[in-house]
C-alpha cells in the first residue's frame, strides 16, 4: 500500500519535471521597446518633413505636393490700393544692395524671393523689393509648356543707366495676346517701369559675371501694356500654374549672348539710318520718350492714404482722333531728345520709337488705346446699373457687353485726371451695408477731374462707363470706369 503511494508520487514527480519553461518577460518588453522609439521616430520624421515642405515650397518637390492638396493657391492679380508693402530700387540701388552678394547669398535671396512670390506674399516678412528704371529690349522669348510660365512672354532688356544691370520681365498672358505680344515687345524698345503704378516684383537674382546681374521679375497687376506711339498694346492674366522644375532664369546664358549681339545689329542699323535721315533733313530727329511722372508716394505702403494712392495712377498717353463738338480728344505723347545721362552705347535708338508702360486700370475688351467720348445721351447702347448692381461683375467679369454706371457720388481723393468716388448712401443704406463700394474714375486729358469733397449725380443720360469690376482681398469692390460724355 505504502509502495503503491510512493510510484504514484513518483510519476507525479516526474511529469512536473517535464513541463516547457516559459522565456523570461523581459525579453518581450525590449522589442516592444524598440519598436515604439522607431514609430517615436517615424512620427518625429513626418513631423520635420511636413513642416519643411510647407515652410519651403520653392523646392520643386514641396510644390507639387501643396500643389496637389492644394494648400497653396496659384499666383493672384493683385489690386493697386491692396498690393504687398515693399520697396522701390532703381538699378543703381540694385547694384549697391546685390553686387556685393555672394553666390550664396544670392541664391539664398532668391529662394527667400520666390517662396514669398509662391505665398501670394501672405504673411509677408520684410518689404517686397519692385523695379524702376528705363531699360531697353534686347530680345524676347515665348514662354510655352515646360518653361517657368506656360504661356507668355520673356524679356531680356538692359537698363539705360547702369548697362551691368540685366531683367528678364516676364510678361504671362492668354495665348490669343501673344502675336500683338510679340509685335509690340521687339528688339530696341523701351520699357519704363515707374513706382506710380508698376509693381515688377523681383524674383529671382543671378550672377553673369563680370559685374553683371540679371534680375528676373513679375508685374503683380498684370494689367494692360501700350506704347507711346501708335497705341498698341496687350492684356496680362496671372499664370494658372508655375513650373518650378523648368528653374529660372528662363533665358539662358547663351541666349542672353545671343540678344547682345542682336541688339548690336538693331543698333548699328539705326545708327545708319540716324545718318541717312539728318544727311536728308539737315538735323537729327529726336527720340520719343514717355513723359515724366509727378513724384508720387508708393501704392503698395500707401497704408491710410490707399484711396490717394489709387487717383495718382496714370495710364499710358491715348491717341485719339480728330477732335470735333462731339468728342474730347486725349493728349498726345510728347517727343522729347534723349536724356543726357544715357550712356554712348546705348544712346542711339529708333527716331520714335515707343516706350513701353503700364496702366492701372484694364483695358476695354482687353484692347489699350481707344477712348472716345460723345454728347449727353448719345453714346453706344448699353446696360444700365446702379452701384449695387455690380457686385456680380466682380465674379464674372465684364465681357465685351458695354455696362454703364449711374447713381450719386462723393469724390473722396482726386489727383491729375483720376478720382476715388464713393456713392452717397442714406441712412436704410448704410444700416444694410448696400451700395459699399469704391469707384475708380478715369477721365480724358485736359479734362478737369471733379475735386475732393464735391458730390455730384450721374443720370442714365451721362453715366460712366465701366470697364471693370474686382473684389480686392479684403472683400472691398473696386469698380473701375471712364467718362464717356462731355457736358453740353
């Protein structure tokens, strides 16, 4: 009995001493350790990296993905009296701010440049650094698919004052403005960039070489062009893509080189024919230059002043026709000689030949150079609005249907032949917030512009006529217009 007890507690015994034995916990807890710090890790990664594709979107990488989510918007046409704040430099202050720069710098300056182009300069550290000066078109390029724009034109020109200092002004526009583009945009011709309204945003900066920089800039308004001289002109529009991978500059080294030689050619050429013509006439005939601007504070820190800012604009000089009692004709640009200043290689230009500038305003139907005004109640058929009434252009645009303005306005700023209106709201009206607009009047030369704090009423019989219509950024509508009828 005994020994039977005694073989059960032995077989016992020896099953327990044949159980598996367990690996040791804390073997477990070191894998499961390591494999938090790498998701630790992985998280801390994405982190770094999506703060640096939406802190750098001037990689080309970090483009397309914001692009793709689209997290930034493309580049926007901005308004005179709501333009980024920034700085006007001449070439001369081009060359004593970037000249000394080394190449690092000024590629760091470039992207710094081009991620505040990229932002729509929203949160704008610093003020933008604009264009001013004369320069002269050595050549121009076609902008197509693969370049920076898709559509457009790229101009190499070189500054009158300072010939070290090089642009390449890029000039974006539907593809139905490239032929008059590419006529108006040719080799000899000037270009005047003024502060008064030319907002040509600097870019992108580099180095040729020897003392020359080549400056690559974007017009922020991207309004209408025309020359001084025969009123040709064109209608700019903001890119709807920006390829970032095609780089810039956008002309190269070699085609730089190229419109040198090429504007060597022209010059030669007019110089001859410079001969030819005071052999004939007995005297040299004068160059046509665009006359000077009244020195104007900046729109884009215009700040408190923006309305003022708004009636200093001037556009280019419009060639009308022969005057008679039922139109007022526009002023004519004056011929002017050279200015004394002008460097020797660069004095001889084409007798009149036409300088290049811009206009606030937007042309008609996309056309620069046509204005003609008639007698109360005999201009062309068209629709007629109240100022309320316009609040749906600004979405979908003016057209070519002819749209007249009527109702009763107060001039709060005027300067030269430009006013800021206001329409006279009653009591209902400003409860209700209705009619809060702002009017952008242009009026013919020599035509006295109405002065600030005088009101006056617009029947249907002499409206304005109203060439656009755009919301500005902070949901201001700025209604742009022209006088189209004389008083009797």
């Amino acid at each position: 009995m005994f020994a039977c007890r005694l073989g059960m507690k032995t077989v016992e015994l020896g099953r327990s001493s044949r159980r598996p034995r367990q690996p040791p916990e804390s073997d477990n807890l070191f894998g499961w350790a390591v494999f938090i710090l790498l998701l630790c890790g992985f998280a801390l990664a994405c982190w770094i990296g999506t703060f640096y594709i939406f802190t750098h979107p001037e990689e080309p990488f970090n483009y397309q993905i914001l692009a793709k989510l689209k997290k930034l918007d493309p580049p926007k046409r901005f308004e005179l009296t709501a333009a980024p704040t920034g700085e006007f430099l001449s070439p001369d202050k081009l060359l004593s701010k970037y000249g000394s720069m080394t190449a690092l710098q000024l590629d760091e300056e470039s992207k710094s440049l081009m991620r505040a182009f990229l932002r729509n300069y929203d949160h704008q550290v610093g003020k933008v650094p604009y264009l001013t000066g004369k320069f002269t078109v050595l050549d121009s390029y076609p902008l197509s698919t693969g370049k920076f724009f898709d559509s457009g034109i790229a101009v190499v020109a070189q500054s009158v004052d300072v010939p070290t200092i090089y642009i390449e002004h890029l000039f974006p526009a539907a593809t139905e403005h490239l032929p008059a583009m590419q006529r108006t945009l040719a080799t000899g011709l000037g270009i005047e960039l003024r502060r008064s309204y030319d907002l040509s945003a600097i870019v992108h900066i580099d180095n040729l070489g020897e003392g020359r920089l080549l400056f690559t800039c974007v017009p922020l308004l991207y309004g209408p062009y025309g020359t001084t001289v025969g009123g040709s002109g064109f209608q700019l529009d903001p890119p709807k893509v920006v390829n970032l991978k095609a780089g810039l500059p956008v002309v190269a080294q070699s085609q730089l080189h190229e419109a040198e030689q090429r504007f060597s050619q022209y010059r030669r050429a007019m110089e001859a024919q410079e001969m030819a013509s005071a052999q004939t006439t007995g005297k040299p005939q004068p160059s046509l230059v665009g006359s000077e601007p009244t020195p104007q504070p900046s729109p884009a820190s215009a700040g408190a002043k923006t309305g003022l800012a708004e009636a200093n604009s001037s556009v280019a000089p419009t060639p009308a026709g022969k005057a008679s009692s039922h139109q007022v004709p526009a002023a004519t640009p004056k011929a002017m000689p050279a200015p004394a200043s002008t460097p020797p290689a660069l004095a001889a230009v084409q007798p009149l030949q036409p300088f290049l500038t811009a206009s606030p305003t937007p042309a008609i139907n996309g056309r620069v150079g046509e204005w003609q005004t008639y007698r109360p109640g005999q201009m062309p058929r068209g629709r007629l609005l109240d100022v309320d009434q316009t609040a749906d252009l600004a979405n979908k645009g003016v057209g070519s249907e002819t749209i007249y303005l009527r109702g009763d306005f107060t001039v709060t700023a005027a300067r030269d032949n430009r006013a800021v209106l206001r329409p006279r709201q009653s009591l209902t009206d400003r409860v209700l917030n209705r009619g809060n607009a702002r009017i952008i009047a242009e009026f013919p030369r020599g035509v006295p512009a109405p002065r600030e704090g005088e009101s006056f009423q617009r029947a249907p019989d002499r409206p304005f006529q109203i060439v656009d219509v755009r919301r500005g950024a902070d949901g201001q509508v700025n209604i742009y217009v022209r006088e189209v009828t004389g008083a009797e």
